[in-house]
C-alpha cells in the first residue's frame, strides 16, 4: 500500500494541464535529428540530400588527433562530397578565428558546413555557416535577429553532451577587441541536421564528462524555472533533468557506458531545445566571470553557481523546486513546500559530489577579497536576472558570491 501511495503522488505531480493559453510560445529546434548508436555512418547521404557536393569540416586540433575528423572526412567522402577541415576552433572561440575559418569557407566555395565537437566548434560551424551568404565578420551580427540571409546548409555532429548547440539558435564567441563574451542570436543558426551519435562521445575523460554533464543540468533547471519559460520547455526540460540524475554519474564512473552515453547526449539536445525555447537565468549571469577571468570552462562555472543560485531562487517557486527534486530521485512526499524545495539543492550537491565536482570558490584558488570584483563582474550580466524566478539586487549578488566560499 505505501509503495502504491508513493508511486500516486508522484503521478499527481506530472503536469497534465497548462495555464497561459494567451501567451505566444515557440518552439525552435534542429529541423531535422538522428538519434543513433552508428548516426554518423549516415552524415554523407545527408549531405547529399542537403544538396551539397563540398564541405567544410569545422572542429578541434584534439578531434583530428582522435580521429574522429578522419572517420567524418572518411564517410563524406564515400558519399562522393569533396572535404576539407579546418582544426583551428579553440575554446570560447576568438572572433579572429571564426573569421579565419569563414574566409576558408568562402574562398573554397564550400556548399555545407559540418561543425564537429564540443560547443565551441559547434558555434563556430553556425556562424561560419551564416557568414558564407552574409558579408563581413562575426562581430557584426552580435545581438537579437541581426543577420539578414539564411547561411549554407548546416550539420552539427556533437561529440560531448553538455552544450545542446546543435538545437539552438545562440552562438557565443569571444571578441578578440576587448576580450568579452558575444552572442550572436538568430533562427538562422539552427541546423538543417543534427547526429546524435554516442558513440562519438565514449572517450571523453571523466572531469570534461562531469563538466558538460552539469552544464545541460544547469540549463535544464534554469528553463525550468524562468519566467520566460514555454510548455514546450517545461516538458523537455524536466525530463532532461531526471535522465542527467541518473545517468550523469553512471557515464562519469565508466565512460565505456554507452547507454549512460546515448541518454546524457539525448538530454543535452533535450535542455538545448528547452532553453531555446525558455531562456535562462542568474546562474549563467554569475558564471560569466569565472570563465572570462579564471579562465575556467563554461560547465564547472556553471556548475560551481548553481547550488547557490537555487538556494536564494527557492521562494521564487517551491513547487517547481520541489519537482526538480523529485525528478532528480528524492522523497517529498509529506513534507511541507519549504522542505521539499530545499531538497533540490541537496540533489545537485549530491550530484556533483558523485563526479567529483566542488561548489566551493576556494577549491579553485579563488580569494574571498575577489569578492568585489565578482560582484561587479555578476552585475554586468544584469540581463539574465530578468527571467530568474526571484529579482537580484547588487547586495543579493554579493551574498550568493559569499555562500559559494
């Protein structure tokens, strides 16, 4: 009888019914998904249905050297597609590179463009691929619906499961001029195509799995709980959360899972195409400063903030913190909103606990006399406080930043 009372809480909790009929929602995605262990076997009759008979394989030094560029080189080949590669992409991506990189593109007259990798390459093929039909360079397009033409036909073939880029309409780069973040936003940056193949992610070291891990996390919660969130993300969202739970530690612990694989890279796309849909919130906003100026990577800034954040967040919306943690494995039934609330930060804590992730600044030479400067470096992202679910005053940063010493 009890087992039978829990299992029909939670069956209460599902969300079956939703209450803005007014409000315009839309849904943005890759216009086209492969979802397969061997997907990227079929990448050159894709292309080939995409009409394309040259491509340009855009992605890292690390995947040429693994051999994964060869292997999708190899396949376009086959398919009868003349190949290049340019394996210069580096991490948060300069503009100086971006425009190197479609300068190849538009002086080999390439016809499609792969982006190969991580987040970084991803975002590099998107705007490469805007920047064959579009004059001029990268920094020119930066902000909302600013590019005029539709690019070249686009795959994007991730090969970790973190960023979702493959289904979003947001490519971030950095503006070799004064060394900020950028963000370029357009319709005209989602794929024709996305491959979602796991294998291609089975040999990514343990701390870059627990690093990108816990960015789809992060942007599965906060699209969970934005103000700006869509039926549509609401549903994608919360399932990403409950599949990174469970499988998160499980591809951590041995990355030769490939189920733990196939379904960390399905919940990356899902939180990708959720928060293309929904937004995002204060994590990312206090996360910024730890990559630009600790040089630390997208993912474990994110992840260091994201408990902190949901700590101050929780009365913005109790029961949808007590659904995150729910949906992450633990027990609320009986115990009052506060309570099971507050249960969702204790789910993430555990979470990185298990991939071996701090939340703790000081874990990562940062000094609590930093304290001013990330306060100021978190006010100047004041934009992505508007879709959290509780406002931010400059002294509530300064709290946050405290907690997480």
């Amino acid at each position: 009888m009890a087992q039978q009372e829990i299992r029909r809480s939670k069956e209460l909790n599902v969300k079956t019914t939703f209450y803005e009929p007014d409000k315009l929602s839309t849904f943005l995605a890759s216009k086209k998904t492969l979802l397969a262990r061997g997907a990227i076997s079929q990448v050159g009759l894709e292309a080939k249905k995409l009409g394309a008979t040259r491509a340009l394989v855009v992605t890292d030094a690390g995947l040429t050297k693994a051999g994964l560029a060869a292997e999708v080189e190899r396949i376009l080949g086959e398919a009868g597609l003349e190949v290049g590669m340019f394996d210069g992409i580096l991490p948060e991506p300069p503009s100086g590179v971006i425009d190197q990189c479609a300068g190849v593109f538009r002086q080999g007259n390439y016809d499609l463009c792969l982006g190969l990798g991580g987040g970084s390459s991803l975002d590099s093929a998107k705007i490469v691929s805007v920047l064959a039909n579009n004059p001029g360079s990268v920094v020119d397009y930066v902000g909302l619906d600013l590019v005029p033409n539709k690019g070249a036909p686009l795959i994007l073939v991730p090969t970790t499961a973190g960023t979702g880029s493959e289904a979003t309409r947001v490519m971030v780069f950095t503006d070799d001029s004064d060394n900020t973040k950028k963000v370029v936003l357009s319709d005209f940056l989602l794929p024709d195509l996305a491959v979602l193949d796991p294998e291609l992610t089975l040999s990514v070291p343990p701390a870059v799995t627990a690093d990108t891990g816990m960015d789809a996390l992060v942007h599965a919660i906060e699209t969970y709980v934005s103000v700006n969130t869509t039926p549509y993300a609401e549903i994608l969202s919360l399932q990403a959360i409950a599949m990174i739970a469970k499988h998160l530690p499980q591809a951590y612990a041995k990355g030769s899972n490939l189920l733990a694989r196939y379904n960390m890279l399905l919940a990356a796309n899902l939180s990708g195409s959720a928060f293309a849909s929904g937004g995002l919130g204060a994590v990312h906003g206090l996360a910024y400063i730890l990559g630009t100026e600790y040089h630390m990577s997208h993912g474990r800034s994110n992840a260091i903030m994201l408990p902190h954040v949901m700590s101050y967040n929780l009365t913005g919306n109790l029961e949808k913190y007590a659904n995150i943690a729910e949906a992450m494995g633990e027990e609320t039934m009986g115990l009052s909103p506060y309570e099971a609330a507050a249960l969702s930060v204790d789910a993430v804590y555990s979470l990185m606990d298990a991939v071996n992730l701090s939340a703790k600044l000081g874990d990562y030479g940062i000094s609590s006399e930093d304290l001013p400067k990330l306060v100021a470096g978190g006010m100047a992202q004041a934009r992505l406080f508007v879709p959290n679910p509780r406002d931010l005053t400059e002294a509530d940063v300064e709290q946050i930043y405290a907690s997480a010493f």
